[in-house]
C-alpha cells in the first residue's frame, strides 16, 4: 500500500518535473542572465516583509514581520517590527544586530566564518546573485506571463544535508523566497509593497551601513 | 743509519750469491728479492685501491638510495642534555619537511578553479607525492561536526561558558532571536537536537582559526586586494633530503610550469622539498666547479711543467686513490657521505696533490742521474712529516662529538694517507725512466730566493704582515647562526613569504614543547596556556597560536561544561520552550561520555594539526604548542620561564649555541694543534728552526683571518677549520725548505710547493665562490692563507752560511 503510493508519488514527481522543465525550455523567453540583469537593474529596493516559520517542532506558525531595504552596493538592512524590534544591517564582511537601545552587537565574517556562509548565501538568494548561486545549486527558471519563479537544487554539503529545495518568486523585482527542509519545514517570506526611489541611498540609510 | 746497514746487507749478499750461484740464477734472485723489498707493497696497495673501487660500486650504483645525505642537520651533534627536546624536534620536523603547499592565485575565480582541478589532478600522479589534499570531501568538511556531535552536551566555548555563568536566562533570548533572523539559519532539524543552539557556537569557535579561507567548489579559496587565491597542499611520497625523490622534482616544476601557462594563473610552491634539492643542486654545482676546476688546473700545471703524460698519469693516481679511498671509508663508517665532506673533500684534490709535486719535481729535475728510489728516499722525511701535521690537526676533530666535523676530518685523513701513500708505494715503480722533458727556466724562483738572503726582507716583510694582521683582527666578528650552512634562494623565501601572508600564518613560529604525567593534565596544562596565549592574542603581544586543547577539551573541562548545559536544560528549558511554542516539552537526555585524544587523532580533522600531539615521551605525555609571530619577546620569553613544564623547542638557538661550542672547541684544538707540532719540530730540528718553520703557517693563519674579517665575513667554526688546513698545508711547505740538504735543491723546492700551492689556492679560491656563507668564507680564508704562507715559505730556507 505505502509502497504503491510511493510510487505513485515518485511518478507524479517525475512528470511534473519533465512538465516543468519542458515548461521551461519552451515557453520562457526569460534565461538566467536576463533575470540576473533584470534582477540588477534596480540597485535599491524597499518594502515590506512578512515571514513566516513553519516547523513541525512548534505548535504554531513563528510569524514576523518589518521593513526591509536592499542595496546592491552595500548590503542588505532587515528591521524586524513584530513580534520583538531588532535591526539587522548585514553588510560585505559584519553582521549588526541591534535590539531596542541596546549597543548593536558586530560579528565580523572572519571571526564568525559559518555565519556568514548562512548570511551570504541569504543574500545572494535576495539579489539574484547567479554566480554565486550556481555554485552551490542547480538552477531551474520557469516563467509564465511576467511571473517568474526560480527552483534551486543544493548540490553539496551542508546545503543538501539541510534543504531539500529553495524557491525564489518574483514579476519584475523579488516577490518571495521559500525555503524548504528536508523533514518539510519551511520558511516563507513574501516582500510587499516594494519600491525603488529615491534610487539613491538616504544619508540616514548610507549611516546605517557605517559600523 | 738504517738504509746504510740494509745496503752493506745487500752487498754482501749479492757478493755471496755470485760466488754460490750461477748468473742465470742469480737473475732470478734478485728478482725474488727485489719483489719482496718493492713489489709487495704496491701490490698490496694495488688490491687495496682494487677493492675500494668494488666496495663503492657496490656502496652507490647496486644501493636503492643513494649514500649521499643532504640534511644540514645529520651534520649536527644531537641534543644531548634534552632527548625529550629531541625526540619531540624529530616528530615536528619529519611532518613538517614532509609538507608541501601550492598556492594558486588569478583573478578569474572559476578559472583559478579549473587551473586547480587540473594542477591536482596530475599533481598526484606524480611519484614525488603519496597524498594531495585539494578538494576537500564532503566528509572531510564534515568531519568536525560528527566528531563533536555526539559530545555536543559536554563542549562549551570559553565565550559560552563565562555567558551561561553569568546569566542563564540570556540564552533563551539569544535562541528566540537567532529562531527569527532569517541570517542565522536555524533549521527544524537544528532546534530539535540543540534547542539552545550551543552546537553552532561551539562548532564556530573553533573554526574561526581558518578564516583566511572559505570554501568555494569545495576548494578553500581566499580573496586578497583583486586576487583569489587557492591553496592545494600535498604529502611527500619520501625524505624531502632523498636526493632521489628531490630529482623527480623537474617533473613537477614543469607541471607547474603548464599549468600557469595554460590557465594564466601564478603558481606559488613552498615546503622543505624545495630548500632541500636547492641545497643539493648547489652542492652538486659546487663539488662538480671545485672539483673540475681544480682538477682542470692541476693538468694544466702539470703539463705545462712536466710536457709529458707520465706525471699526468701519477699525477691523476694519487688524487684518484684519494677520493676513491676517503668516500669508501666515509660511507663505511658514517653509512653516508654528506654532501658538505664531499664539498670539501673536492678541495683535497689540491692538497693531496703536494706529495706527487714534490716527487714529479725531483724526476723532472734530476735526469742524468735518476733513481727512482733514491728520489723516494729525499723527499720521505720531508712528505711525511708534511702528513703527519696534517694528520694532528685532523685527528683533533676526530675526537669532537661532532657528526659534521668527525666526517670531514675522517675523509681529509683517509683521503690525505691514501695520496701519501699511493706517491710512497707505487711512484718509485711506475716512475722508473728518467724525464726526458727539459726542466723548466727557474731563474725567477732563483732571483725571488735569493731575495730571502736580504736580512731586512727577512725581518720586515713577516713582522709587517703581522702587524697588519693584527690591526684588522680588532674589527673580528662572530657568527654562529645555523643559515650559514644552507644557501637560501631569493626567490624561493619570497614565495614562502607570500604564502604565509595569504594563509595567515605569521612569518615566525615558535614552538613550545609541554609536558605532563598523563594525557588528561597535559591537556589541562594546555588549557591553561592557552587562556594566557588567549588574552595575548587579543592585546596583540602575539598573531596567533595552536595548542591541541584547542580541539580536544579536557575531560574536567568538558565535565564543567556538562554541568552548565545540564542545569540550563533544567533551569530554562520550560522558558524557551514556552517562547517558540514547542509542541514537545525540552528535555535533558545526554550521559557523559568523555571524548578523548584518540577520538580526535583518529578523526580527519587531526591530518593538518595532529602531529602536535606527541603522546608519550618517556614517562610523560607531551605535546607541541606552536606561536605564531611574537610580537612582545621579552614578555612572553619572562612568562615562560616561569613555566617549569614548559621548554622552547629553537633549534636554531640550539645549533647556534653547538657552533658557538665547538667554534671554542676548534680554536682550542688549533692551540693544541700548533703546540703539538712545535713541540716535534724542536724535538726534530732544535728550537731556532723550529720557529722558523712554524712562523710562516702562523702568520698565514693570523692574516688569513684578519683578511676574512676585513672582507666583513663574520668569522664562524668553518673559518677556525680554514685555519686548520692552513697550518697542515702551510707547514708542508716550510717543512720541504727546511728538509732539503743543498742550496741548490731551493729552487727546485719552492717550484713544487710553488705547484702545490697553486692548486690548492685553485681549489680553495673555486670555495669562495659558495652561494653558501660558510664555504664562502672557508675558501676566503683557505685562498689567504695558503698564500701566505706560499710567500713566507722560504723563511725557513736554511741560509748559505749555515749549510755550509
């Protein structure tokens, strides 16, 4: 009985994958490099996020929510509003964490290297950074009406060892990332209300980026 | 008053066989006797040199490895007062010198890749290496975190330890805001196994060591300025010092060569390999330009001279004898020659050479009435006594617990008596016919003698050198530094520069031997240390350091640490999981278990700092702590000498107080040397002679060194061997002045020592040439001396009115 569905699942899996990826070839005009030079073109973003833990550890749901603000150049700054306040600035080589008036906490890449691999690998999915990312995954792109949605496949330790698949979502900037275990456990963040102007870092932003 | 009564023996002899045998008999036996008086000795000697030649066809060409040695530091005495020191020095350098590191470096990252995957790839199908570690395996960069897995509940950094004393309670809100950073990663799986998340942090701790690298295509790869730079290391498949494995060496170089051409990175190499096989190619240059040069001029003198292959021939004997008789007996007793004896028994050439001038020199001289024997007979005294000054100043070494110095010694001795004694035994035989070659025009000698009958000359030109001498010994400097002996390239200590300011080790390592009676105090001792060396790494008194409890905590310390994890499981863990909604209550369910060395040495991760752990030594167990570029010397070197468990393992400082030793041990040996000599000069000569003979050694001696000095060599053990050499040689030639009978023989004699001089300067002069510090200085010394002494030589020339 399980093994039959077993089967029955591992065929469906199997379709929907030829599906996709015949999807893929096709119909999307979209290739990889244009969706890195789309993904370039702005080089500051703003929004909101909402994320959301899903683990089978907990009873409910972790659910968060902020504002965000990514910048090519700099880094990425992720202030988190609910449930608890706290400032995260993650820059080429620091990590800031700041909770309420607290003195922010620095952690420099090369004191903390395995926290930065996380931290990196976190941005280079945000910006769409390819070359980075297809280092450690394999790359499926599939594209309908303007809607785009990127498969990642890690290919290698400790990435296979934790995540089964990573899907980013976007139409013209990022939509969404949703991060998947291998025991089901997910993490899904969804960006709203993005905009790109001003296209130039505040004083106050390019401060932020100072520590 | 011997050879007289042989040959009234002989007469009579002969007198009574005429009268008792018929001629055709009597033929017969003065053959037989003849045969007894001469050609046994040579025979024996032939058979001799027979069986040498056999014993090194059979030492070199039928041996596996070759008889050469090549480390600088098999010359040296071993550590007698600390074998502990010793031993643990051995352990360290045989897995240091067995290392090598490339380092690749471009700008393009995924080309340095490809460039690296092809380099690796070939780089372990050479025989030069047993083990390339290029990629490293999923399982290798595993291999922390399923070593410590299992201990997790007992392994707590320093940083968590002092928190988790302090407060708590703080962990739980470092757990809640580490579960909402989407930077920090947190999976399900993580929470579930370690929900206070100490694994992660403990795991970190310990790999911040490595953060010049992070892996990229499993590569550890660092980016510096514009460049990336990639490091491959690889384990020797031998000694790095086997001059066998160091010839494969130009397979690799051209690897290495295609590969920058290729892919159009730059490859950077270092490791002890490289040193070594430069070493020896230099050595190899050295013994092959001494050698050849000096063999080069002694044929040209010879048949410039002599105009004739007869002496040529004698001539290439002795020196072949020599050689042949001293590298025998070497590899015999040592089981090795070091290429440093072979540098420098190249140079015997030109001393061994002094014995056959002399007899070719009477041959040439003496046509009409040639007699091989009586020739043999004028020169006897004076070459062996010539030996025997020579031999006293050797055998001195011989006695030093000195691997190097009993070597050299041992092969200058050997190679010397086998010169004497070929020119003793076989030249009378084979030298037979008279030179039919007209001696040569010696009206300069003549004038140059004549010159030393001036009594001012006499007094002035030796007092004068003295006296310069002496003005420019006051500037004398001494070096007893071990980098005297090895010939460091340029270009090879910049790589080595370059590699270490990319990998993050620091141009300096100082290593600290620890002991303690069992593996569990020396990792507490280690422990305690490496808190000091902690706080000194954050002040800056020190870069960096390694100790293995580093890796390994001790098993008080991972039950400290137990018990800290355990209460905060008691204490918090309804809190935490009250915050995060846990569906399953937080429970503590780990045992203790210690994790022990030998968990850690079986693991991978023990293959790049393993060797610290030396286990035990003796009663003890002991371990090496490496620092790495000390900044604050006088602190720290205060702060370990307060460490009774604790000793500096310099083996530079070592080597440094050994020269400094037997540079004393050799100038006391030169005193004794002189003084031996004086003594059987006065018991031969009576005392007014014996000083003029053994003025001009001295003083050559005297301004050899304070030539050295001006020449701003610092003056080491090997300028005090120079001086050695010199007496023995310097000594020859006022011997031969001294000896001869007649006035008119003077010319005759200082055209051979004038030869013999000439050769040995040659030599001599070819030794300055070293890329070597120490033989450079050997030769500068050697060359000055040797002239010298050539010049004041006939200083010990008797004068007219006393031979008459």
């Amino acid at each position: 009985m399980l093994k039959s569905k077993e089967l029955q699942n591992n065929v469906f899996k199997k379709i929907a994958f030829i599906l996709l990826f015949s999807f893929s070839c096709s119909l999307s005009a979209l290739t990889l490099e244009q969706l890195q030079q789309k993904l370039m073109t702005d080089q500051l973003l703003r929004g909101d996020f909402s994320q959301s833990k899903t683990l089978q550890i907990f009873e409910h749901p972790l659910l968060s929510s902020g504002t965000f603000l990514l910048s090519h150049q700099q880094g990425l700054v992720w202030k988190q509003a609910s449930p608890f306040p706290v400032a995260l600035v993650l820059a080429k080589d620091k990590l800031s964490q700041q909770f309420l008036d607290q003195a922010p906490d620095v952690i420099e890449a090369k004191d903390n290297p395995m926290v930065f691999y996380f931290s990196h690998l976190f941005l280079s999915l945000f910006k769409g950074d390819m070359n980075a990312l297809k280092a450690q995954f394999e790359l499926t792109l599939i594209e309908v009406k303007g809607h785009w949605v990127l498969l990642l496949k890690p290919k290698s330790a400790p990435l296979n060892k934790v995540f089964s698949k990573i899907e980013i979502k976007g139409n013209k900037q990022i939509q969404g990332l949703n991060l998947v275990e291998l025991n089901g456990d997910a993490t899904t963040i969804t960006f709203t209300n993005i905009s790109t102007q001003p296209a130039q870092l505040t004083e106050q932003e390019k401060d932020v980026f100072n520590f | 008053m011997f050879s007289t009564s042989k040959r009234f023996f002989r007469n009579r002899y002969k007198i009574t066989c005429d009268k008792l045998f018929p001629k055709s008999l009597k033929l017969l036996v003065i053959l037989k006797t003849k045969s007894q008086v001469i050609l046994k000795p040579i025979l024996i000697w032939a058979i001799f040199i027979l069986f040498c030649s056999v014993l090194l066809v059979q030492q070199t060409l039928l041996q596996d490895k070759s008889p050469i040695e090549t480390n600088i530091l098999a010359l040296l005495p071993e550590n007698q007062q600390d074998p502990l020191a010793q031993q643990a020095f051995n352990q360290i350098a045989n897995n240091i010198n067995n290392r090598v590191v490339f380092l690749l470096q471009g700008k393009n990252r995924d080309t340095l890749v490809q460039a690296a995957d092809h380099f690796s790839e070939n780089l372990i199908k050479l025989p030069l290496f047993n083990e390339v570690e290029a990629q490293i395996s999923e399982a290798d960069q595993q291999a922390w975190a399923s070593l410590y897995f299992p201990y997790r509940a007992q392994l707590l950094s320093e940083k968590t330890k002092s928190q988790l004393q302090k407060s708590a309670a703080s962990r739980v809100l470092h757990v809640v805001r580490q579960v909402y950073s989407p930077f920090a990663g947190v999976s399900g799986g993580e929470l579930k196994s370690d929900p206070f998340l100490l694994f992660r942090d403990y795991l970190s701790s310990r790999n911040s060591s490595n953060s010049h690298f992070s892996l990229y295509q499993n590569y550890l790869l660092s980016s510096v300025g514009d460049d990336f730079y990639i490091v491959i290391q690889a384990s020797l498949a031998g000694d790095a010092y086997d001059t066998q494995l160091q010839q494969q060496l130009p397979q690799l170089l051209a690897l290495e060569a295609s590969v920058e051409q290729v892919f159009h990175v730059k490859l950077l190499h270092t490791g002890t390999l490289f040193y070594a096989t430069y070493g020896t190619e230099s050595a190899k240059g050295e013994i092959g330009t001494i050698g050849i040069g000096s063999l080069i001029g002694v044929l040209l003198l010879l048949l410039l001279v002599y105009r004739s292959s007869l002496p040529l021939l004698l001539a290439l004997l002795s020196i072949g004898c020599g050689l042949l008789v001293a590298f025998v007996v070497t590899v015999l007793v040592f089981g090795k020659v070091h290429l440093f004896s072979l540098v420098f028994g190249a140079s015997l050439i030109g001393v061994s050479i002094d014995y056959a001038f002399h007899y070719l020199t009477e041959r040439l001289m003496h046509q009409g009435e040639w007699d091989a024997k009586r020739a043999l007979k004028k020169i006897f005294n004076a070459i062996t006594l010539g030996l025997v000054t020579s031999l006293i100043g050797y055998l001195g070494l011989l006695i030093a617990p000195f691997p190097g110095l009993q070597q050299l010694s041992l092969f200058s001795i050997v190679g010397l008596s086998s010169a004497y004694l070929t020119v003793v035994l076989c030249y009378p035989m084979l030298a037979k016919s008279p030179s039919k070659t007209s001696p040569p025009n010696l009206m300069m000698l003549h004038r140059w003698l004549q010159l030393w009958q001036n009594k001012t000359l006499r007094f002035i030109l030796p007092s004068g050198l003295m006296v310069v001498a002496l003005l420019g010994l006051t500037q004398i400097q001494f070096d007893d530094d071990i980098r005297q002996l090895q010939a460091m390239p340029e270009a090879l200590k910049a790589q080595e520069q370059k590699i270490k300011e990319v990998t993050g080790v620091g141009q300096q390592q100082t290593l600290l031997l620890v002991k303690a009676p069992s593996d569990e105090l020396l990792l507490q001792r280690l422990e305690q240390l490496s808190r000091q060396f902690e706080q000194w790494e954050v002040s800056g008194e020190i870069k960096s350091f390694q100790a293995i409890s580093q890796f390994i905590p001790s098993i008080k310390s991972q039950q400290q640490s137990y018990a800290l994890i355990k209460s905060l499981y008691e204490h918090q863990g309804e809190t935490l999981s009250k915050k995060l909604n846990f569906s399953e209550q937080i429970v503590f369910n780990h045992s203790f278990s210690p994790l022990l060395i030998e968990h850690y040495l079986s693991s991978a991760v023990a293959k790049p700092l393993g060797f610290l752990w030396l286990g035990s030594i003796g009663q003890q167990s002991a371990s090496v702590v490496i620092i790495n570029d000390i900044k604050n010397t006088a602190l720290i070197e205060n702060y370990l000498q307060q460490q009774k468990a604790v000793s500096v393992l310099d083996k530079g400082a070592e080597i440094s107080s050994i020269f400094a030793h037997y540079r004393l041990f050799i100038s006391e040996m030169l005193a004794a040397a002189y003084f031996a000599i004086a003594l059987l000069l006065i018991w031969r000569y009576g005392f007014k002679l014996a000083f003029k003979i053994l003025t001009p050694p001295f003083i050559a001696g005297v301004v050899a060194l304070a030539i050295t000095v001006v020449f701003a060599i610092p003056i080491t053990i090997f300028n005090l061997l120079a001086l050695l050499l010199v007496l023995g040689i310097g000594i020859d030639y006022t011997l031969f002045f001294a000896e001869q009978k007649q006035k008119s023989e003077s010319a005759n004699t200082l055209l051979a020592i004038t030869l013999s001089a000439i050769t040995t300067v040659l030599s001599f002069g070819l030794l300055a040439l070293s890329e070597t510090q120490a033989i450079h200085g050997f030769g500068v010394t050697v060359f000055t001396g040797i002239v010298v002494a050539w010049l004041l030589a006939p200083l010990a020339m008797q004068r007219e009115h006393q031979i008459k």
